[in-house]
C-alpha cells in the first residue's frame, strides 16, 4: 500500500487516474444499459452476501464500477470531480489510483463486517475516502453544502460522517437502499491512510526540502448531496 505524500511541486501532473476511473464507470453503466441488464452486471461486478464462499474475489473491489442508476452515478462522478483532480496532482496517479482503491476496499469490509445486506454497488466509499484526503491536505477551503450554505471542507467531511454514522445505525438491518456502513468504511480507510507515520512523516519531509506555495489551483465549489452506494 502506497504512502499518502502531497508534492505540490507536482501540480502540473495531468489528472489520468481520475480520467480513467470516471471513464470506466461510465462505460460500465453504459453496457449495463444497453448491452446487458443490470442485474446480470450487478451480479458480475457487485458483491453479494456468500461471494466470498464462492471464492468472487473480485467483487470486493468490482463493486465500486457498478452504479444503481444514472443519478446515482452522476452525483458520484460529479463529487469525484470536485475532490479528485487536486488530489491526484497533489500525489501522482499510482499512489492516487491505490488510495481509491484502498478506501473503496474499505467499504467493502464494513459493508461485510456489518452485515450488509443486497448486492453491494457504488463508488461512493471510495469517493468519501477522496474527500478525507482533500480535507488532511486542504482542510480550510470552503465547500457550498446543498450550493448554498459555505462550509470548510473539514466541518464537510465531519458533517459527512456524522451523518452515515447515525444513519449506518437507523439502517442496520435494512435490505436495500444506501450502504451506509460501507460509506464509514471508506472513510475510516481513508482517515488510517492519512494517520500513517510514514505518511505524515514523509510529507513534513517533503515541504521541508522542497517547499513551494500552492500557486494556480483554485478552490472548488462543492455542491454537497447524499451520494450514495446502493444496495
């Protein structure tokens, strides 16, 4: 597992991996809708309670490619696009790519740990695990919750999880619906990354030798909704 390290330095990097991964959502939302329905896809790609006794490995990290429905895609990709290009420049596309897919695994294990119930889809934990990121490295940039309200991404990410954890407790034994439990999880995956020694350590390390003010790239404007992972 890679180490979390912002080089601004690195700003000028193009955003691939964030390129990419839309990409790769939308074309499998795209062959879900016209190629094969989405119940063959979401039992390919989501992951399902015994999938793991089935020895479907890959569903633990496929599932973050599926979506439920074009709004459920869209509010992901568009939160992704706020929070994701700055990362990846910040950290270059490998290490950027391996931190989605770590917080996206991330909620794929409290998804599993609590018992989640349906097929488990959606990028969201993986996207949440983004934000948290945003906010260790930008915590003071503002964010417009429900486009009106301005709100400094860290009281945003708090606010968020807040949120999943009340819900992820009202929903527990839900079928169906919004995972809430694997929203946590990519947070958590996404707060352990970030909390690493190594990593902090790194970065100190980092504005230590090569220090560079952070010129050129404007803060977001979040429009803030309940994305979600369907279940």
């Amino acid at each position: 597992m890679a180490h979390a390290l912002f080089d601004d330095s690195e700003f000028s990097r193009p955003n691939k991996a964030v390129h990419w991964l839309i990409g790769l959502c939308v074309a499998v939302f795209f062959v879900q809708e016209t190629v094969v329905n989405q119940d063959l896809v979401s039992s390919w790609l989501g992951y399902a309670s015994g999938d793991l006794e089935r020895r479907q490995l890959w569903k633990v990290f496929t599932y973050m490619f599926v979506h439920a429905s074009f709004l459920h895609l869209a509010l992901n990709m568009i939160t992704f696009w706020i929070f994701g290009p700055r990362v990846e420049r910040a950290w270059g596309s490998t290490q950027f790519t391996w931190f989605y897919l770590w917080c996206g695994f991330g909620g794929w294990c409290f998804h599993y740990m609590f018992g989640g119930q349906g097929v488990l889809v959606g990028a969201s934990a993986a996207i949440l695990g983004v934000a948290v990121a945003y906010a260790f490295r930008w915590p003071d940039e503002e964010v417009l919750l429900f486009a009106m309200v301005p709100m400094k991404v860290k009281y945003f990410v708090g606010f968020m999880v807040l949120i999943n954890l009340v819900m992820a407790y009202v929903d527990q034994n839900a079928v169906g619906g919004t995972a809430y439990a694997a929203h946590v999880g990519g947070i958590a995956a996404g707060w352990i990354y970030m909390r690493l020694p190594s990593a902090q350590s790194l970065s100190r390390f980092s504005r230590r030798i090569a220090p560079a003010p952070d010129y050129g790239d404007e803060p977001p404007r979040a429009v803030a909704k309940n994305f979600v992972a369907s279940t």
